[in-house]
C-alpha cells in the first residue's frame, strides 16, 4: 500500500517551507544589497572574514554551514573582485583567506543597507520578529538533534 501525502503537503512540510522562506529572504537581502553588486552569500562570507581574518577554508566552510565546493566558488567571485586574497597552501586547510581593503570598504557600504534590511524585516513581522527568530533557531536545533549533529 502506498501512503499517501497530506493534501497540504506543501504548506506544511518543514523541509519545503524552510527552503522557500530560505530563497525568499535570499531573494530580499539580494535586492537591498543590489546597489553594492553583491550576494548575501558573498556578504556572509566577508562578514565572517571580518572577525576571523585568515581562517583556513575547511573552518571558514564550517562556520558558515557551506558545502565546501559552494563556498570555494564563491570565494573565487570574491578574489576576482578583489575583496578576498588567499595565503599559504592548497587544499581545504592549508589555504587561509583573507579580507583586502577593498572588501573592508565594501562591508563598510554593505552595513547600514544590510541593517536597514534587517529593520525592516523585523518591522514587517511587527511583535513576531523575535519570535520568528527564534522559531529559526528552534527548528535548527531539533533537525541537528534528529540527525545526531550538534551546532
């Protein structure tokens, strides 16, 4: 016998809405981020850099929950801009990246767009904002916990 789906599958399947939600926020901070001709992606790659400065890939990969090929491929857009450089070896640990000047002025662009973003979303949810916040950080956590990783 096979089962069969809930009519409403879609609407009420984590997996489903946490990718659309996911795409949709991406789409948003894309569009206020436009004017600077950047990714959130990328934003997130450079803000991590920020504070850790000279993390080999493998960590840089596992702080930021990447698949190492995604980020390496973004971190090549990011060299041929000119906002990353990369030091010492090959390979996930051995090469180290680093922020240039030009990335250190583009974050400090990117910062009041991105806070703006964020402001607004947050306005937009209204009193839900942190709930919803936290609704995020609950639904990580069961799924690490049901998969038996850890954050």
């Amino acid at each position: 016998m096979i089962m069969e789906f809930p009519v409403d599958a879609d609407q009420i399947c984590f997996g489903h809405r946490s990718r659309k939600t996911a795409r949709s926020v991406t789409r948003y901070f894309n569009e206020r981020l436009r004017p600077i001709d950047i990714q959130i992606t990328q934003l997130s790659i450079l803000i991590v850099l920020s504070s850790t400065d000279g993390l080999p890939v493998a960590a840089l990969a596992e702080r930021l929950d990447l698949e190492a090929s995604t980020l390496l491929r973004n971190l090549k857009l990011l060299e041929q801009r000119g906002l990353v450089a990369g030091d010492g070896g090959r390979g996930r640990n051995g090469r180290r990246t680093r922020l240039t000047k030009a990335a250190r002025t583009l974050l400090s662009v990117a910062a009041p767009l991105w806070t703006r973003a964020q402001a607004d979303l947050s306005a937009a949810l209204a009193e839900d904002a942190n709930q919803a916040r936290q609704s995020l950080l609950n639904l990580e956590e069961a799924a690490l916990h049901l998969s038996g990783e850890s954050r």
